[in-house]
C-alpha cells in the first residue's frame, strides 16, 4: 500500500515536461537470520503508467533501483504481486 513506499530513496522517470511516468521506493529494513542482521534495502511502490507499460520504464525505473541497492545495502527484497 501507498504508506510502505513512504521514505527511502524514491526513483522517478518523468518526461520532458516533468509528467511522471514511473516510480519505485528503496526503504531501508533490516532482516535477522539467527544472530545474523541484514541491512536489506526493500523494493516498494513500483508502479509505470498504465498507457506507457510495456515500453521499458518498468526496466529503466528497476536498473536505478539495483545500482542504488548494490550501493548500500546486503540484500534486495520485493514483494511479488499476488
């Protein structure tokens, strides 16, 4: 929901006259396995516009999405939709 995409570093791919087209959120968790903590850097609120889907902003908006999670953080983690 709209609130988990809150905070974190936010990507957006807007067009020249800064329409928003695409977004996703990298909100920073921790996840513990046993004693272990990791620094995980959750992928939210991914969403393309429903008129440009398909044209690879979703792959533009998620190329950003990795560099800054392999910058920062241990691990990427993303809900699937159900």
């Amino acid at each position: 929901d709209w609130h988990h995409g809150l905070g974190g570093t936010h990507v957006f791919v807007n067009d020249a006259a800064s329409a928003l087209l695409g977004h996703a959120a990298v909100v920073s968790r921790v996840i513990c396995h046993g004693t272990t903590a990791l620094r995980v850097g959750y992928v939210e609120a991914v969403a393309v516009r429903s008129d440009l889907q398909g044209r690879g902003l979703g792959r533009v908006v998620m190329d950003h999405v990795e560099s800054l999670v392999h910058a920062a953080y241990q691990l990427a983690v993303r809900k699937t939709a159900n």
